[in-house]
C-alpha cells in the first residue's frame, strides 16, 4: 500500500493530476482509513474540477482525523460558495485547532526552558515554568508530561509531597508510563526509610 501511496504522490509531484487521483482511487479503496490517501486524493479531484468528490474526500479525511488542519482549511475554502454555513463551521474548527496548537507549543516552550533551568539546578525557576506551563496547557496533549517533569523536578529539588502529587497526576493521565511508575516506588521507598534521601 505505501508503493501505492508513493506513485500517487509523485505522479502528483509531476503534475499529473488524473493519473495520481486514479492510484489514490486504489489505495482509499484498499485502505477506506488512509487519512493522507483521502486528502491528497481530494486536492487531485479538486485540481480536476470535480468539487463535489474532492469535498467528499476531505470530509472522509476529518472524520477520521477531526484534527487534520488542511482538510478542514480545504473544506472551509471550497464551500464558502455552495454552502456557506457549512464551510463557516469548518473554518470555526480551523481556527480553534491552531487555537490550540499555538497552546501546546506555548506550554512545550515553557517546559523546555523549565528543564533547561533544571539542568542548571535552578530549581525555583524550573518549579515556575512548569508550574506555569500546566497553566497554559490545560489540557493540552502534554498535560502528563508537563505533571511529571513538575514533579521529577520537585523530587529533585527536595520537595517529595508536592512531587508524589504531580507524578500522581501524571498517572491518572498515563498510568503505563514507566517513568512515573519507578518515581512514584522510589517516593514510597524514601517514606518508608527503606531508602535514604
């Protein structure tokens, strides 16, 4: 299937728009939840003039991944004349998907400087970023990466209550992390005295 999906994207690399819409006819009928599949067939199809099956495509192409930015600016952009409610709410999930991209990225900055700080063992500058980059986060895909390095981070630092706390966080949101799992039998060790600080 990747032999499939590699001749589409060159033949659309040369230019040739039908002849990689046909390979990628294949492959999306091979492979229904080829995500890029549907999309590059539905820039083909569009490039050919036929509106209606290039939306349909992009639509395959967001419902199997709601976050598929450039499906959803497509679909935004070809049905602003045919259905202009429709491309209104397209362009709404746009805006709010770079919404929170721009908000991931803020908090993994904050968190890279935080463990930046650490490294220099500054421990109150790296408490603050983290402690800030949870904030900005809220529940972006690094909020259990954000809750563990705040807590390794106060382990390091001396501070084993509010470190068990954020590691504990951290596995509510990725109980298989192994990270998490030695830091937290560590922690019980060191309260227990079997290990000593």
């Amino acid at each position: 299937m990747a032999a499939l999906y590699l001749l589409a994207v060159a033949e659309k690399q040369l230019d040739h728009a039908a002849r990689s819409a046909e390979v990628l006819q294949q492959v999306v009928a091979l492979e229904p939840r080829n995500t890029d599949a549907h999309y590059l067939l539905g820039q083909n199809l569009a490039k050919l003039g036929r509106e209606s099956d290039a939306i349909a495509h992009w639509k395959n192409a967001v419902e199997l991944d709601p976050g598929h930015a450039e499906a959803l600016y497509n679909l935004a952009r070809h049905l602003s004349k045919s259905d202009p409610a429709e491309a209104q709410q397209y362009q709404a999930r746009f805006v709010d998907l770079q919404k929170q991209r721009r908000i991931t990225e803020r908090a993994d900055t904050l968190g890279n400087f935080a463990l930046a700080a650490a490294s220099a063992r500054d421990w109150n500058q790296a408490v603050a970023q983290l402690e800030e980059a949870v904030q900005v986060c809220g529940s972006c895909p690094s909020k259990s990466d954000l809750h563990k390095n705040l807590g390794l981070i106060y382990c390091r630092s001396g501070n084993l209550e509010k470190g068990e706390r954020e590691l504990r966080m951290a596995e509510s949101l990725e109980p298989a992390d192994p990270d998490i799992k030695k830091a937290l039998e560590v922690i019980t060790e060191l309260k227990s005295g079997k290990l000593q600080r």
